[in-house]
C-alpha cells in the first residue's frame, strides 16, 4: 500500500473562459492533518469539489488516486463510499430537524424503509459522544450553537465511516472556544482513530498548530508544499507563498488628481439583519476624496459588502448607527432611492441576481435607475430612453446586436457595462463598486479598470471592494483593510502590497 | 423559373421570420382568433351574430376589469389575489348598503363603494407589502373576510339595486341621431368612425414623429396594410353593435380602463416599477425603486378595480346577492396566464389579460350555445389553461437553447 492516502495528478479543471485549476498536485499521506491555503479564487474549494466528486470524472483532467487506486467519481454518493466526507463552510443541515436526524440525513437507520428511531437515537449518542457533544440527540439543530452545528456534521462524517474528511474553513464562523475545541477535536481524531484531513483555512495560526503538511495554491497552480520540522513555516513564509506573484503591467494608468474629502462614514455600526445581536460591522470610519479611487480589501465575510450596502440607504442591516458626510453636510439615507438623490450609486457584486433584470432589454436596464432623469409627469420619454441607452452602448463599448437586447443573452463583461452605464446614467458623485470585475475576462477587465479611471478624472470618488488583492493594488490610491467588521489597517498606495494587506489580516484574526 | 423560386423562398423567410420574433405576441391572438372560428362553426354561426357578441361584452366586462388588475399583481412577481371574488360581493353589499338602506343618491353610493374597495385593497395589500405575508395567504383569508362582510352586510338576502347601477352594466349609449325607432344604432356607427380618426390621426403623428428623430418606422405598405385592417376592424365591429342594441356603457368604460391601464404599464414610470419588480426584486430594489410601496399600490389598485367590477356586477344582476363574483378569482387570474403573463414576474401585458379573458368568455359562451353540460365546461376551460401555459413554457425553453 502507498504511503499517500491520497494523490491528485495534475489535476486541470476550466470553467468558461477561466482556469480554475491549472495541473494541480496533492498528495496526503495516510494519517496526516494536511492543510491546503491560498487566497480567495486560488482554486482550494474548486480543488476539493473535484475531489469529492461534485465536480464528476471526465468534467476535469487529471487523476485521483486514493491508496494508489484511480477513482472515477461521478457525484458525492461515490466519493463517500470510499470514505471521502467535505465538510463545507457552508453547513449543510436542516435546522428543523434534530440532531439525530441530522447525523443519518440520507443514510437513515431503517429496516424494510421504515426507520428505527430507537437504533438512531442510540447511533447517534455514541457519535456524538465521541465528538464531545453533550446535548440529547433529539435536540433541533437551530437550537444549538455554530459551533455544536460543525461537531454535528464531523459526527456525521463519522457516521458514513470517513477515511479522509475534508474541512473547508472550519472556524470561520466560530469564536475562540469553539475553534479551539475543534482543533482539539481533530487532533484527536486523526491520532486515535486515524483519520485523515484535509483543513482549508485562511487563520495561519491554527494551520501551524496543527498541521503536518501545508499546501500553498496560488492562482489555481499548486505553489509548494510545506512539511513540518524540515521547512520553514513562519506565518511570513507561508504569506509569502500565497500572494507572491508577479504584477504584470494589467492596469490601465492614471493621473491622480485628488482632491478634497468628498464623502465621510464615521462610527459605522451595522447588526446581522437576522440575528440582531450579532455584530457585522463594527465601528467603522473612513473618508473618501474627490478624483480618489479607495480600495477595500479583506477576505470573504469579512463585511465590506455589508458596509456598503448598509450605507446605501440600509440596503442591508439592523441598527444601524454612525454619520455619513457628503460634501461637508451629514446626511441621511433612509432608503436606497434617497442615496441615490443624494448621488451616491452601489454596484452589486453580485450583477445576475442583484444587478441587472435579466428578462428586460439593455435600454430599459440602463434606465432603471434614472428613470426620473428621463420623465415628467411619471409619463417615461422613450426617445430619451433610445438616446441614453445609445449613447452609453457606444460610450462604454457594449458589445450587443442592438439596444433591445435581452441582458441574459450578454457575456459577463458586456453585463456589467450594462449595470455601470445604469449607475452612471443616475449621476452619482460616489461610487461603491462591490467586485466591479468579478467573472469577467482579462480584456473586459481592462476596459473597465479604464471606466473606472475615467470617473476618478472626471472628479468623482470611487470606492472599489475587491477580493483580487493585485486588482486593489493596481488600481487604488489609498486601501482600507477589513477583517471581521473591523478596519484592521489603512495603507497608502506607496506602502501598500499584497504581504502588508494579508499581514493586517492575519494579525488582526490572531489578537482575537 | 428560378428568379420566381428565390423571390417567394425570400418572401417565405421573412415571413417566418416576423411570425418567430413576434411569436408569444400573436400566438395569443391567434389562438383567439382560431377559438372564434372553431365555435363560429361549431354553433351553426351564432357566436357570432350581432345579439351574441353583445352578450359577449356584457357578460365577460366584470371579469375582464378584474383581469386588468390581475395582470399587474401577477407582473410584480407571481403575485394574485384571490379575493377579488369576495370584494366584488362587498362592494355590491355595501353599494345596496348606502344607496338603497341609508337612501343615499347612487352616484355618490357608487363612489362610497369605490372607496371601499380602495381600502379592502389596501387592507391586504398592507399585510402583503409590509408584513411580508405570502399574498395568497393574504388573499385566502380575503377571500373570507370580504365573503363574510358581504353577508354580514346583506344578512344573507338579496337587495335590488337603483336604475343607475343596471344603465351602467346592460345599458346602451342613446340613439339621439337615429332615434329609438331606427334599425341601425347610428351614434354607434359615428363612434366607430371617430375613433377610426383619432386611430388615423396618432398613428401618422407617431410615424411622422419617429421619422424626424431619425428612427426607423415599418415600410410603408406595413403601415397602410396594418392601419386599413385596425380600422375595417374598428368600423365592423361598431356595425356589428349597431345591428343590435348599440354600443354598451360597459364597453366604453372598458375601454377607457384598457387605454389608461396600457398607458399606466407601458409608458409611466410606476409601470416601469412593476415590471422591473418582478423582472428582479433585488435588483429593482438596489436601483432606488421602493418595491414594498409598489406592492401596496398595485393591491390597493386591485381593490379600486374589484369595486368597478363589484358595481358592474351588482347592475348586470340587478342586484347585490350573498353568492355574488364566486369563483371570479379563478377566472380572471386564468385569463391572465392564457394571456402570455409569466407566473414566475416580470412579464405580461394588459392586452394579453384582455385577450385571455375574451378566450375564456368565448369558450364559456360556445359551449353554452352548444348545451355542453357545466361540468364538461370546466374540464375543457382548466385544460386550455394547462395547454396555454404550457405552450408558453415550451416556447420559451426553445428560444433559451436557440440563443
């Protein structure tokens, strides 16, 4: 038998238009706590769904070997037989049921289809008591904490008789305690029962702890791999490996020509619009000037689209307290259509399901927001509407048959032009552009970082959410970092780069 | 020989080609038509007589009110009322309430009655707007307050209406060219030309108008072909009333709801706002429009449309009775879908809802002429229901793979 549990073999895997992995390689051996990192959009999560099979044979080059065998998965269903349990940051169970049922979702204790409740309250006790969960199996899972929910789906994975477990930012969600029962946990899992696992985690700390191997991807390439007291494993070099690549010249230059403060967010706080206890943004200022693009950095959840949108007219959150200036004068917003008044525009990160209305034509998209600007006496002038949606069709270089185009029949970059022309036609002196280029090709890239400076020279302030560090970097004169709800660090263009953004970070995740 | 093959090849294309684009627009209006022809045959030609197509009007005006506010709830997003049903009784209790209980003059009972409706639309639309209850839980229990109301009102009886109420749903505009003695109804027939002007008249302006900004405007012979049809038809059909009792009050109200109701949907910004609402919620919400404020309005608008049909209907019965608009809902709701009204939002016209529930009049008024039993009624009206929608489902997958 190998000594690797697990070998993926140049694994390749494209989506449309993007290489999502490019000849990746991973070997874990057979008892190990191996750890995969990178940043946002490396590959990690796509690396594991190939793995697991939800990503089936034939949809990606390359090979998986588990104890030297190929596997050809074609959904979740195989990969578990084999003993491959992903745990994904995204907890998959059903609040409404208990514990139990939760342990044997789709792998219920039953005889002749009819189950044994006594069998799987008995089953799921021991499970659990392995996993040191203290509650009756019978308890409803939204009535235990995220941390119990994470030991739910490990003695879930237990149950299925997991071999290999793969975790995917398993403490992300979870506070101190909770994170540090789990490492435990898992500590104590791969020693005594020796399983093996698989850790994805941005928290470099807790990788250091407890990991045997780590596995640094970058840009969908696996970088190198790091093995415990032979390499160096310092919080710097494993930064270093994550977000060391070259800047190549993808960013369109510009004068900046910066001027006074333009708009100010002071004492921002902003509660869970579900859980009105739960804090999401936290105290947070920043200040914005005429002609200056402002980046905001920070890794997933940690709340900058939950700033803007909160501060566009309460797009989103609960209790929200603090002071926006615009031009000297505080302001109120109180509904997105009086953020808009007072020319203040929110680019959507997310443009199908937030953006554009998919259904309706290109000209009525790029209207939506000024309507108003086109119209007297609510009556719409279609004339204008024609012109308007001409103009920017030829102003931003939409690429489309004609205006009445329907927008889901748009590429990527052609529907984000579309949402743009919508909130620049609506005349805003500032915009949040929440990952303005996200899903979208190289060359539209690059016509839209060349929008964006277009607006900053024409004097308006644009502050640019982005999870591309090198984008933020390429394009921003001043980067407020953003860990957890907080502004962990504000760093000029001249110190910025991509170590001193991830350091912010990490330290800041450490401190807690 | 060849020269002819390529011009009629050519000629076949593009003819395909209008058909493909327009589809969803003319199948609808083919289909009616086809149904037309279909029960035209099928009851020995008096489907169409002059008597029939009166009656035709007289009976589908109430629920093709109702249609016209059905397709706006069902634009914003799937959204329906069923409770229309149920406020058509109210307002008819509650118009028998003021005019004939507390004497009230009829005028200002029907206004009352308006108002009421107003507010039954507002009542719900509140729950479903700003509370975030599903509208069809909304409109379930609706349904049964207003039902409830209604007989509340009326303590189970029937109450007999004023003059104005049955001059308003049966009536005909008076003959005052033609006097009460002449065969022919002939203000219907200037009416008719009148409005064959004003048609004339717009159509030119309009072309003219996007001539000069420099828009392209349908060749020539289109326009000529297609205004000389719109008018022929206009003008026969105005005959075809004539040849009966003349042009119904009715219709002229429908037909300024269906003018104003276009207008409102096509050109004005608040229409905009509902099809942008059930086009994409989020993204409506995210562009500044206030889609719970849009969601009240069209409710409190269904309300104000249920109480035209509810006074309508009181007139068309001659009274207001406990059991009155049962089962409307269903009706004017399946009108809409017939009519192309996508239940998942966002699309829809007020034409289609009118063309829809004209199918559903024809079909309920053929197969009545044609003595078909009540029951074998339902089972083929719930299967061109099934069969439009699904025709429209269909349709619209093929074009998603074509593109």
């Amino acid at each position: 038998m190998s000594e690797n549990i697990l070998e993926m073999v140049n694994i390749t895997k494209t989506f449309p238009g993007v290489k999502a992995l490019d000849n990746v390689n991973l070997n874990v051996k057979n008892g190990e706590i191996h750890a995969l990192v990178g940043e946002n959009g490396a590959g990690k999560s796509t690396l594991m769904n190939v793995l697991s099979g939800i990503y089936p044979y034939g949809d990606y080059i390359g090979d998986i070997l588990l104890n030297g065998e190929i596997c050809k998965f074609k959904n979740i269903k195989d990969s578990e037989k084999l003993g491959i349990v992903i745990i994904h940051q995204e907890l998959a169970l059903i609040p409404y049921m208990t514990i139990a049922e939760n342990i044997f979702l789709g792998n219920e204790r039953a005889r002749n289809k009819v189950i044994s409740w006594e069998e799987t309250n008995r089953q799921a006790s021991k499970l659990m008591q392995k996993v040191g969960l203290n509650d009756k199996p019978d308890v409803l899972i939204k009535d235990i904490g995220v941390g119990k929910q994470q030991l739910v789906e490990i003695a879930k994975a237990l149950s299925k008789d997991v071999k290999l477990l793969i975790l995917d930012e398993p403490t992300a969600a979870l506070n101190d305690d909770d994170s540090d029962n789990l490492l435990r946990l898992l500590v104590d899992l791969n020693k005594n029962n020796g399983i093996t696992c698989i850790i994805i985690s941005h928290k470099i700390n807790e990788i250091k702890q407890i990991s045997d191997q780590i596995t640094i991807i970058r840009d969908g390439s696996t970088i190198e791999t790091l093995v415990k007291d032979i390499d160096d494993i310092s919080e710097n070099r494993i930064i270093k490996g994550m977000v060391g690549r070259e800047l190549v010249d993808r960013f369109p230059k510009r004068e900046s020509n910066i001027g006074e403060i333009a708009f100010e967010v002071k004492d921002w706080v902003v509660y869970d619009p579900l859980d009105e206890d739960r804090i999401r943004i936290d105290n947070v200022s920043f200040n914005v000037r005429r002609g200056e693009v402002v980046g905001f950095s920070g890794l997933m959840g940690a709340g900058r689209t939950e700033l803007a949108m909160s501060i566009f007219g309460k797009a989103y959150g609960k209790k929200i307290s603090g002071t926006i200036i615009k031009d000297g004068r505080e302001v109120q917003f109180h509904s997105v259509s009086q953020a808009i008044d007072n020319g203040v525009a929110y680019l959507t990160e997310d443009r199908k399901s937030a953006g554009l209305v998919l259904i309706d034509d290109i000209r009525r998209n790029v209207s939506l927001a000024g309507l108003k600007k086109i119209s007297k006496n609510f009556v719409v002038n279609e004339h204008r509407e024609t012109e308007v949606a001409l103009e920017y069709i030829k102003k931003l270089n939409i690429k489309c048959s004609t205006m009445f185009q329907k927008t889901e029949n748009l590429s990527g970059g052609n529907q984000q032009k579309v949402v743009i022309s919508k909130w620049i036609f609506a005349g805003p002196d500032v915009l949040l552009l929440d990952e303005p280029t996200r899903g979208i090709d190289v060359g539209a890239k690059y016509e839209i970082y060349s929008i964006i400076n277009q607006l900053a020279a024409e004097g308006k302030s644009i502050i640019m959410i982005s999870s591309e560090m090198p984008e933020i970097l390429g394009m921003c004169d001043r980067i407020y970092v953003l860990n957890e709800g907080k502004v962990v660090g504000e760093l000029d263009k001249e110190e910025a780069s991509q170590e001193n953004i991830m350091g912010c970070i990490i330290r800041s995740s450490n401190r807690n | 020989m060849g020269k002819l093959q390529t011009l009629f090849r050519n000629g076949y294309d593009k003819a395909r080609g209008i058909v493909k684009n327009n589809m969803r627009q003319y199948a609808m209006l083919f289909a009616l038509i086809t149904i037309m022809i279909i029960f035209q045959i099928l009851t020995d030609g008096v489907l169409l007589k002059p008597r029939n197509v009166s009656k035709l009007i007289y009976q589908n005006s109430y629920i093709l009110i109702l249609a016209i506010g059905m397709v706006l709830l069902i634009i914003s997003g799937g959204n329906i009322d069923l409770s229309v049903g149920s406020i058509v009784a109210f307002v008819s209790a509650s118009s028998a309430l003021f005019a004939v209980v507390m004497g009230i003059p009829p005028v200002i009972a029907m206004v009352l009655s308006l108002i009421f409706g107003v507010l039954a639309g507002m009542w719900q639309g509140f729950w479903i707007a700003y509370v975030n209850i599903p509208s069809f839980i909304v409109t379930l229990a609706g349904m049964l307050v207003f039902r409830g109301l209604n007989n509340l009102i009326l303590n189970g009886e029937t109450v007999a209406l004023p003059e104005l109420y049955v001059k308003l749903a049966s009536g005909v505009v008076p003959d005052f060219i033609g006097g009460p003695d002449s065969n022919l109804h002939l203000v219907t027939i200037m009416v008719g030309l009148l409005l064959s002007a004003i048609y004339l008249f717009t159509m030119l302006w309009s072309r003219l108008r996007k001539k000069r900004n420099g828009f392209e405007v349908p060749r020539t012979y289109v326009f000529i072909l297609k205004t000389v049809a719109v008018v022929a038809i206009i003008n026969l059909f105005m005959y075809w009333l004539a040849l009966d009792d003349g042009l119904p009050n009715v219709l002229i109200l429908l037909t300024v709801l269906f003018g104003v109701y276009s207008f409102i949907t096509i050109k004005t910004v608040p229409g905009r706002h509902v099809y942008a609402l059930g086009g994409n919620a989020k993204a409506a919400a995210l562009s500044g429009i206030k889609t719970k404020r849009v969601l009240f309005w069209i409710y409190a608008n269904m309300g104000l449309l249920a109480a035209i049909a509810g006074i309508v209907f009181a007139g068309r019965l001659n009274a207001a009775a406990p059991t009155a608009g049962k089962g409307f809902e269903l009706d004017a709701i399946a009108a809409c879908f017939i009519g192309g009204a996508s239940a998942s939002g966002g699309v829809g016209t007020v034409m289609g809802a009118i063309i829809g529930a004209f199918i559903m009049g024809i079909l309920n008024n053929g197969m009545s002429i044609m003595g078909l039993s009540i029951f074998w009624q339902d089972i083929i009206k719930g299967l061109v229901l099934l069969g439009a929608v699904a025709f429209d489902v269909y349709s619209k997958s093929r074009a998603k793979k074509a593109t």
